[in-house]
C-alpha cells in the first residue's frame, strides 16, 4: 500500500507533466523484472573493470595504443552479449580531433609589476597551452586585467568585462560563480555553466583575449591542485577549431591560488580584491602587471571513436533511449612512487562496465523494451566531454526522437546506501522516473551532495541537455548500510584521493554492493522508460526548459 501511495504522488507531482502519457503496453512499471535484474552479475562486472582499468590498456587515452585495445575491446564485449551495431553495420561513430601539445618555451613565466617582478614555474605555479593549431603562440607584451569570475549572464544582472577592451590582454579569472558565496545571486549554491572552466575560456576567446588564466580554489573547484597539473602535464585533444582556432585566445590556463595573491600584490592591488569581484557590481580592474608568453606547439589530427551497440525496439524502434559511459581517461603522465598509468578504474571503468551489464538485463528481460536502447561508450570526456558534444552535433538517432539519455560515471566502491542522489536535482523529469523506481528498491532520493561543484555540467549528459534532451546522472547517496564503521572507514580512507590520480585502481578496497545497486537502479529506469510512450522534459524552473519544449513541439 505504502509503495502504491509512493507512485501515485510521484505520477501527480512529476510525471503527469510529461508528453504523451500513458502505456500502450501491460507492463507494470510498478513491479521488477527478477529475470532481467539477475543478469546484472558482480562476478563478471569486476572482471570488465579489471580489463579496462589493468596496466594493459594504458589509461586508455584517446589516440594511444589504449585507444585502439578499449574500443576493439568494447566492440567485442557487445557483440558477445548479443548488441546489434550502432552506426549502420558499424560498432563505431569516428571522432575527428586534434592533439595540441604546447609548453612554454621556458617554463620559467616572469610577470613584471609596479612593485617588482615575479617568476614562476610551469606545473608547480601555473599551467598553460594553446588551442590554436600554431606552430608558435609569441604574446611579447600582454597586460594582466582581473575580470572577477569572467562571466557575462544578462539573465542574472551580471557582466564582468562590462565597459573592458580586452584585445592583446590577459584576464584573470576565478573559478566557479557568484551564487556559491551569495545565496542570493545566480541560483545560490547550486553552480550554473557560468562556474566551469570550459565556460571562462570561451567567454574570454568571445571577448578577443590574447589569453585568459584561472585562479585555482581548491574548494570552488572541488579538486585539487593535482588535478590540475595531472590533466595539463601532456597533450590536449579538442574538436578540431574552425579556422584552426585563429578566432580563440592564444593561450589559456590556471594559476595556483598562492600565485594570483602574489600578482595582485606585485601590482598594488588590495589583498581582498577577489572579495570584491563576488558582488553585484564589480568592474574589472587592471592589475599593473605585463607578462610575456611563448609557446612551442605540435599537433596532429586524427580520429577516436564512440562505440555504440543497440537493442531494437519491439513497437517504437524510431524511439531511443540512449545509456552513456565515457571510456577514456588520462593515459600515461609524470610517475607516482615509480607508477606513471593513470588506470581510471573508478573514473570511468565502473561506468563503461556497467553498460555491459545492463545491456546483459534488457536481453534477458521477459518483455523485450518497446523502445531502441542504445548503449554509447565516448571518448575524451576527460578532454572537456569532446565525444559526447560530437555525438550531439552529429547523431546517429534523431535527436527529436531521442527519449532520454541515463550517464553513468564514476560509481562508489564504498557499499551500498540506502538511498540515491541526482546530479542537478530539479533540473529534469527524469528525476521523478529514478523516484519511482527508487521507491521499487526501497531507496529514497536524498539532496545533492555537493551542488557547488556544478556536477550537471561536468559529464557527458550535459551534451544531450544542450540539445534539448532531458540528461540523468546520478548515484549511491545518504547513509551507508555497512554495520561495521570501522571497516567502512577503513574502506572510505583508503579509497580517498583517488580521482585523477594514478591510485584509481581496482584493488581489495573495493565493496561493489552499491555499484550492483545504483545499476539495477539505473536499468530499471530505462526500462520503464523504454516501455512507455511519455517524452520526459526538464523541470519548469530549468534553464533548459524552453530548449526542451522547443524540441518536443518540433
């Protein structure tokens, strides 16, 4: 009764605003299918992210040897379990990209200011590159001008380059946005596009910045120094630029927080200026200081691949509901205590793992779904979510008829929870779906852990939600349901400070009792979903609202 009365308000509150009601099937959306969930099996998932994650695969960098042994590896992996291809008669979508390696020609950076000049070095202070296909990026002389967060947003009053000429100059600029540090601005603590990182270098390459540096906050962040230098220590891949990218800033990077405190003294600016920059109001300010920059740059062109394996739908084959895992990861970097591979086994091996096992499910479920499930391994989510952003700008299934897309990255191996957190709560339909079928495990949605850190607009779903396609990434949330706190935090301290590091390892630490749950949760969604003739959308206070009713009237 208690479980009936959970659907209802459920069915009253969210789902009763989707396109479409209804069913044309007899599926029972409030029962689960014990033969489909039976084929999601802890055995054979440890062993897909041992492969994935071993020595073997080299971190699994788009155009390394670990590249090419993931995806032949992935391919094969759907064609066992039984997966039609994806492309046409292909397993594989090609991804044109460029790798851009650029260092600076000396890694010492002087910056030189009213009151003195100061030296820096490259990974220890700041990182940089181009990404510009140029031979040499030469700034003799650039000004440094401190633009606050460097965002324009009309919609929240807010414009940090209002009245700036920044051509041949260098902004600085910090992490995140206003609303972390004033619940009363942008949409308070929870972080808008405005706060990422890819968001700052194309908001400074539209202004015409000769180049443009973010002041790194672990905290705003959410990550650690380390994070930084680790992904900017070798090559950068990207979409290959228009014009070859003449149109963007010449250089673009991050300095250390501890340096951005030394500029702005250098340059007689007040030590609390970035207080300043987070109210309404703030002009940018010139920093008094000039730097020069040269860049030595390679680069090639070549092709990574998605990979993509299909079930087709019994009734509404046009239908998809598309499942996505980023395959890739960091590949191999400075050594750690002799350890150089960056395995990704967490980040994203659970993941990619994980789209087997589902797909294991649907090919068992005793109803077949409805609707096409598509299962799609990307690539260089690591490199700023490049195989997903192609694969929204050239889709393979219509974007019009696409239903739903359910990411999956970076599970807990911590154990399992008695309930389960949205990405972006609030932000799409498909929260209230995860709701329903929570409720089936007896798993409730709890609130966002830590929405500061802008996680909707970090992986791979956010390419559908650009495009008008309700996006759901989420995972393991509230209390543990291990008994033993001494062994779980045992467990939890010995898995830390794992991300981005070369300690993302698969080893004796792990508790896959979540990771089994949150997949079940995850298949269970989309089988609903794939039963149904309902067009989820977002919320009514999204910012994607309008995309998404535009693309459902289309």
């Amino acid at each position: 009764m208690k479980q009936n009365l959970l659907f209802a308000a459920a069915a009253l509150l969210g789902l009763a605003s989707c396109q479409d009601g209804g069913s044309s099937s007899s599926y029972d959306k409030n029962s689960l299918d014990s033969t489909a969930l039976a084929a999601i099996d802890e055995t054979s998932y440890k062993a897909y992210v041992t492969q994935l994650a071993s020595d073997e695969f080299q971190g699994r960098k788009p155009f390394s040897k670990g590249d090419t042994l993931t995806v032949n590896y992935i391919q094969d992996q759907f064609k066992t379990i039984g997966l039609a291809p994806g492309n046409g008669d292909s397993y594989f979508q090609e991804v044109p990209m460029v790798e851009i390696s650029s260092k600076p020609v000396d890694p010492k950076m002087t910056f030189k200011g009213k009151n003195g000049d100061l030296t820096v070095t490259n990974l220890d202070d700041y990182v940089i590159g181009t990404p510009q296909m140029a031979d040499q990026i030469d700034v003799a002389n650039t000004e440094l001008v401190f633009a606050g967060f460097g965002i324009v947003a009309p919609e929240f009053n807010w414009n940090d380059y209002e009245g700036l000429d920044v051509k041949g100059k260098t902004v600085v600029v910090m992490v995140s946005d206003p609303g972390r540090y004033d619940k009363n601005l942008f949409k308070a603590d929870t972080m808008t596009y405005y706060g990422r990182w890819t968001y700052k270098f194309e908001e400074a390459s539209r202004q015409g910045a000769a180049g443009v540096m973010i002041i790194h906050e672990t905290e705003a962040a959410s990550y650690g120094w380390n994070v930084v230098r680790n992904s900017w220590s070798g090559p950068r891949l990207s979409l290959i630029p228009e014009n070859k990218g003449s149109n963007l800033v010449k250089y673009q990077g991050w300095i250390t927080s501890e340096t951005a405190k030394k500029l702005f003294a250098l340059g007689g600016l007040k030590a609390d200026i970035m207080e300043d920059a987070k109210k309404q109001g703030f002009k940018p300010v010139p920093m008094n200081i000039s730097t020069g920059v040269k860049l030595a740059s390679t680069f090639r062109e070549s092709k990574s691949n998605n990979v993509l394996g299909m079930i087709k739908g019994s009734k509404r084959p046009d239908e998809t509901i598309i499942y996505t895992a980023h395959w890739d990861h960091l590949g191999i970097g400075e050594a750690v205590e002799g350890d150089s591979i960056f395995n990704g086994a967490i980040d994203n091996a659970t993941g990619v793992a994980a789209l087997f096992e589902i797909a294991k499910a649907y090919k068992a479920a005793r109803v077949q779904p409805e609707r096409s499930v598509v299962f799609l391994a990307v690539t260089a989510e690591e490199q700023g979510l490049l195989g997903s952003q192609y694969y929204a700008e050239h889709p393979i299934f219509p974007i019009k008829t696409t239903v739903a897309n359910l990411n999956m990255d970076s599970f807990n191996p911590a154990g399992a929870m008695n309930g389960f957190r949205v990405v972006g709560t609030g932000q799409t339909e498909l929260e209230d779906y995860a709701v329903l079928s929570g409720a089936k495990f007896n798993r409730k949605l709890m609130p966002e852990g830590s929405p500061t850190s802008g996680g909707f607009y970090r992986s791979d779903h956010f390419n559908f939600v650009k495009v008008g396609v309700p996006g759901l990434y989420m995972g393991s949330g509230g209390q543990y349901l291990e008994k033993d706190t001494t062994l779980l935090n045992q467990r939890q301290q010995a898995l830390a400070g794992r991300y981005h590091a070369v300690t993302d390892e698969i080893d004796d630490h792990w508790n896959f009792d979540g990771i089994m749950a949150d997949i079940r949760l995850f298949f269970d969604i989309g089988y609903t979903l794939s039963m149904e003739t309902t067009f989820p959308n977002f919320k009514a206070k999204s910012e994607f609202k309008e995309l998404g009713d535009k693309r459902l009237s289309k």
